[in-house]
C-alpha cells in the first residue's frame, strides 16, 4: 500500500508563486504522464519507491518552488538508502531559474553545479 504523506510545506507557502505556483502542478503532471494512474508509480512518485542501489544523485533546489519540500525529502530518503546525494538550495530563485544563467547569476553556479558533478561520474 502506498504512504500517504502530508501536502509538503512548500506547496502551501509558494501557493502563489509565479512563474510555478502550486495550481499548475496537476497541469504539467497530466502532459506528463499518459494517465494519472501513473502517479503512484514508484518511478514517477520516488516517495514509495526503493532508492536503495541508486547512482550519487544531485538534486539542485530552488527556493521559491512548490516543489521545494519534495526535493529535500527525496535527498533524505536517498541519504537513508545510502546513496550518495549532492544537494544544494539556491535561496531567492524560483522553479525555473536553472536555465537562465545570463539574467539569474545563481543559475551559472547552479549549471557549474550540475556539470562538475556529472563529469565525476565518467
């Protein structure tokens, strides 16, 4: 049976959040998935999957995200799988700041980020 867990603080607090608000969520799921019976996949909802035996894994967090709280659960699940995690919370930013490294200076370190870790993983 799957855990239920409570609605994560973050999609409480960035509610209204723009450009990502937590209203939208169910949008992008739906073009997302080919059902919504996909959601309690384990390999779509990590909450209830074993992430025992996973690679290290680099969760970049953006602080103004209604997605915020989940990423921050998964890092601790991973971590209590013994799986190595990278995680790293960029505070003032919002859901899509990764991609806008030439107006959003957080992003280039955030995109630095990524690449240092991913080439210690060839």
């Amino acid at each position: 049976m799957p855990v239920m867990i409570p609605t994560p603080p973050s999609k409480i607090q960035y509610v209204n959040a723009k450009p990502l608000g937590t209203p939208a969520l169910p949008w992008f799921l739906m073009h997302y998935l080919n059902s919504m019976a996909e959601s309690a996949d384990p390999r779509i909802s990590l909450v209830n999957a074993n992430l025992s035996g996973l690679p290290k894994t680099t969760i970049i967090a953006a602080e103004i995200d209604p997605l915020l709280s989940e990423g921050k659960i998964l890092a601790d699940k991973l971590q209590a799988a013994n799986v190595s995690v990278t995680y790293k919370l960029y505070i003032g930013v919002t859901h899509e700041f990764f991609g806008m490294a030439s107006v959003i200076p957080e992003a280039r370190d955030a995109q630095d980020l990524a690449a240092k870790e991913l080439k210690k993983s060839f």
